[in-house]
C-alpha cells in the first residue's frame, strides 16, 4: 500500500527516515515503536485546521492511553505551530515543520482546485465550524492555502490506514480510521 501513494521519486520508507520530529527523532523509527497517526494539517489560518486541532485535542488522551502516537505535520514555523497546539491545549505535541509542503507531496497529498476551497459545501461547513463552533473565519495565511490534508496510520514504516481530504471542510472520524490497528 506504501509505494501506491508516493508521489515522490524516493521510496517512502526514506521520506519518512528524514521526517524529524521536533523531538529528534524520525517518523520511521517511532511508529517502529509504536503506531502513529501521522496528521498532515492545513494552513494554521484556516477554520478546519483549527477544527482538526479542537477534534484531536479532545481524543489526544484516550489514543496516547491506548497506545497510539500521535505526530502532526505542518507548514509554519517552529514557533507558530507551538502557539496553536498550546490554543487548542494539545499537550506536549509531537510535530513536523514542512513549510515546502515537500511530505505533503510524498504522502500524495495534492493543492486543492477552487471546489475542493471555495465550493458549496466548504463554505456551509466554514460557516459552521467557524461561526457556529467559534474556530473562526481564516483571515491570515499561515502556509500554503491550497494544500490539501490528510491522515494516515503508521506502523513499523508501512501505512496502514489512510483519510485523503477530498474537499478541505471534510471531517474524518478518527475513531474509524484507527480500527484498522485495533485501537
């Protein structure tokens, strides 16, 4: 399943030895350790990357007790990203900066088209997630504004499970995509 979404020149299992993780170690070596949920976010200044951070905050306990890893990936800067989880009071989180979106592009994950961003839907479930639910409305950039997300689950090097957006609005169940491991 690894090699059939990389859209990289080099084998996965090698991006993944060069994600380092803001606590020096790579992807790799820790879902050798254990099983990650790799989750690539959205640009800081968009509602549903901040949805994404209040949905994972609330479950971050309950994956760690059961024996999941959780490791964001993000496209600002050390500093910034350490203000949002603090926001979002995700604690002590374990994060990738890639602000050339270059493990975005690894992992398959593309930049969205106007329907993906600005269609319909996207717009209704802005409203929601960012009036109703009180995550705001984006009003600053903080990275790549067409890049898509996406999730996968991570074991001994190898994707076992996979949420690709289709449209930037969409909310994954996390508890549905962590099934495939048995947790």
């Amino acid at each position: 399943m690894t090699k059939e979404i990389n859209h990289s020149t080099r084998p996965l299992s090698e991006v993944m030895h060069e994600m380092i993780t803001n606590e020096g170690n790579s992807l790799l070596d820790r879902s050798r350790q254990k099983p990650v949920l790799l989750v690539f976010l959205r640009q800081f200044g968009c509602t549903f990357c901040r949805e994404a951070l209040a949905d994972l905050s609330k479950k971050q306990k309950g994956f760690q007790d059961r024996g999941l890893d959780i490791i964001y990936v993000h496209m600002s800067d050390k500093e910034t990203a350490t203000q949002y989880f603090e926001r979002y009071s995700i604690e002590d989180p374990v994060h990738i900066g890639d602000p050339e979106c270059e493990y975005y592009k690894a992992f398959g994950l593309t930049k969205g088209n106007f329907t993906q961003l600005f269609g319909l839907n996207t717009w209704i479930r802005g409203f929601s997630a960012g009036v109703v639910a009180g995550h705001g409305i984006g009003n600053r950039q903080l990275g790549d504004g067409f890049q898509m997300p996406g999730i996968f689950v991570i074991r001994d090097g190898e994707i076992q499970e996979k949420f690709i957006h289709k449209l930037a609005s969409d909310r994954p169940d996390y508890e549905e995509l962590v099934q495939c491991c048995g947790y």
